[in-house]
C-alpha cells in the first residue's frame, strides 16, 4: 500500500513546464513575430560563423524544451534544496532574458541591449549549469545545448553590437 507520505510529491507538474513555455515564447514573439525581423538581422555586419535566420526558431525550440526537461526535472527531485532553490530562481532569469530578447533587440533595435541581454543569458546558464551539475548530472546535460549555443550567440550579438548602428542609442 502507498500512502501519500511514501509518495514522492510532485511540486512542479510538466504542465507547468508548458506554461512557462507559452507565456515566454509569446512576449518572445509579440514584438517581432516568430522569427524575429529577419530584414533586420540580415541587413547586420555579421562574423562568419553567424548562424542563418532560419535556424533561430528551431535552435530555441529544441533549447527550450531540452531546459524545461531539466527544469522539471531538478524541481521534482528530493530532498528539494537551497541548491534546487537556486536553480529555479536562475532558470527562472533565463527565461526572462529569453521573453524579453525580441523586445530589446528587434522591436527597441538595439543591438546593444541584445548583446547584453545575451551575454546575461550567457552567465545565467553557466551558473545555472553548475548549479544544476551538483544536483543532477543527466538534467546538467541537457542544461549544457543551450549554454554552448548562448556561446555563439554570445560571440554573434557582442560582433553586431561593436560593428552596427543601434538606433535606440543613436549609435
């Protein structure tokens, strides 16, 4: 017989996980659709390795999911920790940073603030991956994507920063 203090408790269900993933990707998209102002990015000064336009969506897509895995999966483990603590509060500030990319970089054209955003987005994870290495490896793991991708992204943003107008700046 299973009684419910046997039971390990669910605090985070995966419908929480599809939540959070509506409410981020549509302030993500309500500024500048759902790939962004392709225009926009296309008319940059880009480093060679920038990704193309077209593999932003499906990038972030397969990052989002593999982080909300992780997410759920560090938040249902026990005993829940100060350390479980503390990476709900980072990858709750990286999803913030993710919502609010769009906004900054295509809607306000500011370069500038996207590079920053991205490069927030950047030490957030890597704290976050540490965070989440110490608690539970497979969930690090799939952490791990989306810091390398923010690594590029970092590069990217920071290169189209220094080599671009920002209108927002009047730079």
């Amino acid at each position: 017989m299973i009684t419910s203090a046997s039971r390990q408790t669910r605090t985070f269900p995966w419908w929480y996980a599809v939540i959070i993933f509506v409410v981020a990707n549509t302030i993500s998209i309500l500024p500048a659709g759902y790939n962004g102002d392709e225009v926009f990015y296309n008319n940059f000064v880009r480093p060679s390795i920038a990704p193309p336009d077209w593999l932003f969506a499906p990038m972030w897509l397969f990052l989002n999911i593999t982080s909300l895995i992780a997410l759920w999966m560090v938040a249902n483990s026990q005993p829940f920790t100060t350390r479980h603590r503390l990476f709900v509060v980072l990858e709750s500030v990286g999803w913030v940073l993710f919502a609010i990319f769009n906004t900054l970089y295509f809607w306000m054209g500011s370069p500038i603030l996207g590079a920053i955003d991205t490069a927030l987005g950047l030490m957030v994870g890597v704290m976050s991956l540490a965070v989440c290495w110490t608690i539970n490896r497979r969930a690090a793991f799939l952490v791990l994507p989306r810091i390398l991708w923010l690594l590029l992204a970092t590069y990217v943003s920071v290169y189209v920063a220094f080599n671009n107008v920002d209108t927002f700046f009047s730079r």
